[in-house]
C-alpha cells in the first residue's frame, strides 16, 4: 500500500516566488490566479519535502497522510 501526503500552504506566507514548483519533482504545485502556491495535483506527491525544505517563508507543509 503507497503512502499519500497532505500538502498545505499558507497563503497568507507565500509570497509567490516559484521555489517550490522549480524544485517538485512530480509538478504537484502551481501559481494560483493571486500568484500564490497551490497544490493542484496532490495525489502525486511522494513526500520528498523539497518543496517545505526550500519555501524562504515556511509556508508550506507536508504531511503523511492517514489511509
């Protein structure tokens, strides 16, 4: 059974720079309209934590989730 993780951003933190969607291996974030980070395909993720690893902001969060 395939572990699933639970991204989640703070939108209030991201300044929108790109960083973690330049890092993720499996293209699970993008730029939402408000030019913020947004988990768009989640059920990808691999819990690699590039992304977490390199917000300047810290606003973003991975977790395993739950199955």
């Amino acid at each position: 059974m395939s572990k699933s993780f639970t991204v989640e951003v703070n939108k209030k933190w991201c300044k929108g720079c790109g960083l973690c969607i330049a890092v993720c291996p499996k293209k699970v974030l993008e730029l939402d309209s408000d030019v913020k980070c947004e988990p768009v395909r989640m059920e990808d993720c691999i819990g690699c934590r590039q992304c977490e690893n390199i917000c300047p902001d810290l606003a973003i969060t991975v977790e395993e989730s739950g199955q």
